[in-house]
C-alpha cells in the first residue's frame, strides 16, 4: 500500500507541474517536478557560508552534490539545534504552568479561557512580531520558539490533568498520602501519557515555525534558504526546500512518538 501511495502521490504531483505552465519571469515550471527538485538541489551549494550570492543560482550553474549536501547540513543543523531548545523551553514551561494552575479547582476554571485562547492564535503570524520586539537576534527566535511551543502545549497540559480520574487521587488518599504527593506523585504522572498528541503536534509544527522565524530575522537555517530562493524567484529551490522539509517532518514525527512511547511504557 504504501508503494501504491508514494507512486500515485509522484503520477499526480508530475501531472500538476505539466498542467501547471512556467514562469514568464524565470521560465521554470510553476510547479516542479521530480526531475527539476533532483537537478536543482546541487544549487543548495550556493547558500553555504562564504559561498558566491545565491543570485548565482538562478543563472542555472550547477555546483556539485557534495557541496551542496553540506549546505544543507550546515543550515539543517543551525534550524535543528532551534527547534530542540524551542520546544524544550516551550513544553518545559508548558507543563510547568499547567501544574500550577491546575493545583487549585478555582484557579483553573478561571485560566480555562485563556488556556482555550491558545489554540486560536495565528502562531505563524506572530513570528514578524517577535522579530520587533527582540531585533533579529537569537533571543527573538528562540522567544518565539518557545511560546508557540507553549500556546499549542498549554491546554494540552490542563486538559491531561483535568481528566485524570478522581478514584486514582482517592486511591492515594486511603493509603495515607497528603495532598501535595498526591497532586505529584499520582496526578501529574497519570497525565503524562494524555500529553503525547501535544508533544507530537509541537514537534511536526516545529519545523514550520522555525522556517517562519528564520525566513524573517535570521541569516541562517533553513528559513533563509527559502527566504534567498524567494527573493530570486527561484521556484526549483523552493520545492527542494518543501520536499526537504516533509521529510524532516516525518522522521522528527516518528522519532518523537517513539520516544514519547518508552518514556510511558509503563502504561502498558
């Protein structure tokens, strides 16, 4: 099936990009295809630090695979390394604000609405802001990082905790324990696994809110490749950028749902 699915994905994606024309502007297809993503990604070459301007690229002067596999590894690093301190800030702070708020009966229905608030924000729309507050710095970017991180988490986390079953804090109650271990020792384990769709959703959406950030305020990452290409028009640079990116997405997906996986083995 997933053979089936991968063929008919490339038949149709092909299909699109000879319906679709070319540029009057640049003469590359408005929708590449397999063959142009393969035969731009050489043109990553051009955004390595101290390469010649990106500009070069849309001449159609290749440059070699491994220069530009190293291009991409550079920025991919650059973007990886925001993405895990973003994410870590941002679930870390998450949780921990869940926890607290939770502790009351009375203090969480009065953050319920903001914590429901969360989900409506336009996180994708806030990166330019970010970059006003904080300069084009590092700050700025892991700032944003971070509380995107948190607006997707923050209600996740009261709702884990909302929902775990009330015998279970009983259970403890009967046994001896007071209400602080209870609240740390039971509730606040109990939820960690109602945390899972949190975790990977922040994860699969890290990727785009690191090319967002980047693509404003950085000189770096893969946000600025997908900056440069669009400034250039460099449409076949830009679908090399999308392929790439899904594929980060997916391992990052699947990597972080396994680990999240043994970390509450113990569920089983």
């Amino acid at each position: 099936m997933l053979t089936l699915s991968v063929l008919a994905t490339l038949l149709l994606w092909n299909a699109a990009s000879l319906l679709a024309g070319v540029s009057p502007i640049t003469g590359d297809r408005l929708v590449p295809g397999t063959l142009d993503v393969i035969r731009s990604f050489p043109n990553l070459a051009y955004y390595a630090p101290g390469s010649p301007d990106a500009l070069l690229a849309s001449s159609g002067t290749g440059s070699s695979v491994g220069a530009a596999l190293k291009s991409l590894l550079y920025h991919t690093g650059v973007s990886a390394l925001r993405l895990v301190i973003g994410l870590a800030a941002g679930i870390a702070i998450a949780c921990l604000a869940a926890v607290l708020i939770s502790w009351n009966r009375t203090i969480r229905r009065a953050f319920m609405l903001p914590a429901q608030a969360f989900r409506m924000l336009p996180l994708l729309a806030l990166a330019p802001l970010f970059g006003i507050w904080f300069g084009s710095g590092q700050t700025g970017t892991y700032a944003y990082l971070a509380f995107a991180t948190f607006a997707v988490m923050f209600p996740v986390a009261v709702s884990a905790i909302d929902h775990v079953p009330g015998y279970y804090a009983n259970y403890a109650r009967s046994l001896g324990a007071g209400s602080a271990r209870i609240y740390l020792s039971v509730v606040v384990p109990a939820a960690l696994p109602d945390l899972r769709p949190g975790v990977l959703l922040s994860v699969a959406f890290g990727w785009s809110m690191v090319l967002a950030v980047e693509y404003i305020s950085q000189g770096d990452g893969l946000g600025f490749i997908v900056s440069r290409a669009q400034e250039f028009s460099q449409i076949n640079t830009l679908a090399v950028m999308g392929c790439i990116l899904v594929i980060y997405g997916r391992f990052s997906y699947v990597a972080a749902a396994r680990g999240f996986d043994r970390l509450v083995r113990w569920q089983e």
